[in-house]
C-alpha cells in the first residue's frame, strides 16, 4: 500500500473532498511513513498524487503550504476539489 521508508516517523493524512477517488488509498485517513525533511510536496509525488488535486493543506491544525516539512506524529489535512455544481 505504501512504501515503508523503516525511519519510524508517520503523520496522519486526512483527504477531504472528491479527488480522494485519485488517490492510492481509499480510505479518508491513513498514515504516512516519511523521510526527515520530507514535504507535503514530497509525501504527494511519493503517493502518486498530482499536486494540482490538493488545493488546500492544513497541518497541525494551521494552514500550510505544500512545502511544509513533515513534523513525526502531526495531522495533514488535505483539501481536493469538491465535486457538484
């Protein structure tokens, strides 16, 4: 499901919105292992994820951007489209 770095650092991914269908995981949370010094960009190109379906990021409850470096044990939540009209 997703790649095991071994490093022990994880944060918690919620997908909020219609592009979650976009991602490798269906669920709407998941963890994530990273890399230290890993961003939300970095996290997104690791899961196969276009930058462009996230359009909003929030870590650790405070608006980011997709640079945000990875902190061990925060919550990301990631904001994609929402379908409707």
């Amino acid at each position: 499901m997703h790649e095991r770095t071994g490093t022990g650092l994880n944060v918690r991914v919620i997908v909020h919105g219609h592009a979650r269908e976009y991602f490798p995981d269906p669920r709407e949370e998941f963890d994530f292992e990273f890399e230290p010094g890993d961003t939300v960009a970095d996290m997104l190109a690791r899961l196969g994820i276009q930058t462009e379906l996230v359009m909003r990021v929030v870590a650790a409850g405070k608006p980011a951007t997709k640079s945000h470096i990875l902190v061990d044990g925060e919550t990301i939540i990631l904001f994609t489209p929402v379908a409707g009209g």
